[in-house]
C-alpha cells in the first residue's frame, strides 16, 4: 500500500500557528511537528508523551517523531500548495 501523508494546519489562539505533518505507512507513522518559536515547542514537548500515547491507542507505531520551529510565514505560504482549505473549524473542549 501507498504511504499516506496527513497534514494538519492549526491556528491556535494560545499557541499560534502549528503545522503537523503526518506520513503514515501500514501502521507507522512519521511525525513532524513544526511550531513559530522555542517557547512554544518546550510547551509541546512537555507533552510529547500524551501525544505519542494517543497515536499508539489508535495501534499505530510511531517510527519518528520531532518538534522543530519553523518560521511563521513558511507555514502560512504552504496553504495553496496542494492543501485543501478546510476553514475554520472551531474546537472545544
């Protein structure tokens, strides 16, 4: 089977801009987490566990994973580059 590549693009009040780029094969998975600063990626490090144990609960295996900052305006740039425009989509808790 293919590989499929699974790409969220988060506009967050709290955290800003967050892209997760996902590229599942069988039941691995490749996961990387782009954030605008470093404060921001202590913050979700501080919960990578969570994080990982939520994608092992859906029996997937994380083969990789990492959180690295990424200027602002290269995650905004990438929407129109293939991605589909899903809109706002307002999550509550």
């Amino acid at each position: 089977s293919e590989p499929l590549n699974i790409v969220f693009l988060l506009n967050t009040s709290n955290l800003g801009n967050i892209k997760i780029n996902m590229l599942v094969h069988k039941s691995e998975v490749d996961c990387v987490i782009q954030t605008e600063n470093e404060k921001i990626k202590q913050i979700l490090l501080r919960n990578k566990n969570e994080f990982l144990s939520n994608i092992e609960n859906i029996n997937l295996k994380v083969k990789n994973f990492s959180i690295k900052v990424e200027n602002e305006k290269d995650t905004i740039n990438a929407i129109g580059n293939g991605y589909i425009n899903l809109g706002k989509i307002d999550l509550k808790a």
